[in-house]
C-alpha cells in the first residue's frame, strides 16, 4: 500500500537478512564471497604453530605490549588473551584505522614461556574475501558508518517487529476469523439409516 516506504526499507532489510545468515552459517559466508573464500578466511584466523607450553610467571608483559605497538604504531590495542587449550601463544589483538571491525584482525602472538615474538598479521593486508568477512559484523551491526548507520540498521529491526506484528494481527483478527468459509453438509449426507 505504501510503495516508496517499501521500496526504500526493502534494501536495509535484505542487508540485514543477509550479513545475519552470513555471519551464523559460515558455509553461507563462502558462498557469498566466492570461490576460495574458505581457504582465505581461515588462513587469515589461523595462529601461527607453536607447541602448547604453560604461561611463564615472570613475562615482561610491559615488553610485550611495547613490542605489538611498536609493529603496528597506527592500531589501538583491543585485547591480551592467554593461550587456549592446547596452544601456547599469547595473542594480542589490534584494530587499525582502515578496519571496520571494532575490534580488529590485526593480531601479534608472543611465546607464552619465553614472551618472544612469534609472528604477526595485517589484517589490511590480508586477502580480499578474508576483508570482506570481517566487514560483515559492522555492517550487520551498524559498526561501519557512526549513527546515521546504527539509526538505519535499527529501523530494520523495528520495521522487522512491526511486520510481525501486523501479520499476527492479520491472521488471529482482522482476516482470521472472517476469513473462515462456512461448510453446510448437504442433507442426507453423513445420515445413517436404521
């Protein structure tokens, strides 16, 4: 009934629809993003090998977090995570200016026994689908473009719950019941003769 309002939302709330699935099914991510998507996105999240070795007590963590913003002077810190399960690398991530995500790929992974540099990655020089995978949290979220974005973003959720809304409405009241049709058993069907 309103075509230019349903013509002007319709996009943002395909964006929506798409990044959402993009973001819970991986499979549907590298369908999006092309042929070796997969094979680029999981070599840009792989840490480096190092054999699982416990946390040393006396780490220089000063040194470490001098050593990660040395590498990348432009980035703003965004975490410290002690080795996973397993693993045995200290990893520090950071966001720089050209990333969108909020908290960055940029990662430097330290030796949790020794607190030596293992290696790091840029996430602005990684390949370009593993670069639009990590753009697809901000533009879901409304990370990407400050408040006229998350503004946006937000009405698509709005108008999502108002559409519910309206079909519920629709079904249990407005067209629901009026809409039933009125069965008549013709006479002498389903009788039984004694």
């Amino acid at each position: 009934r309103r075509p230019v309002e349903s013509a002007l939302i319709t996009p943002v709330l395909v964006v929506s629809l798409v990044t959402g699935v993009a973001m819970a099914f991986k499979p549907v991510a590298n369908v999006l993003l092309g042929p070796g998507s997969a094979a680029a996105i999981s070599q840009a999240l792989k840490p480096p090998a190092y054999p699982a070795v416990p946390v040393a007590k006396n780490l220089d963590w000063q040194k470490i977090v001098q050593e990660a913003g040395d590498r990348f002077p432009q980035a703003q810190f965004r975490s410290i995570a002690l080795p996973r399960k397993g693993g045995g690398l200290i990893t520090v991530r950071l966001r720089q200016p050209a990333e969108w995500l909020p908290n960055g790929r940029t990662m430097v992974w330290f030796a949790a026994d020794t607190g030596q540099l293992v290696g790091a990655r840029d996430a602005t020089q990684a390949r370009a689908q593993a670069q639009a995978f990590n753009m697809i949290f901000p533009v879901h979220t409304g990370k990407m473009a400050g408040a006229l974005h998350q503004l946006i973003m937000a009405l698509s959720g709005l108008v999502l719950c108002v559409l519910g809304l309206f079909s519920c409405w629709t079904f249990w009241f407005a067209g629901g019941v009026r809409g039933k049709v009125k069965r008549t058993v013709p006479q002498g069907v389903g009788s039984k003769s004694v």
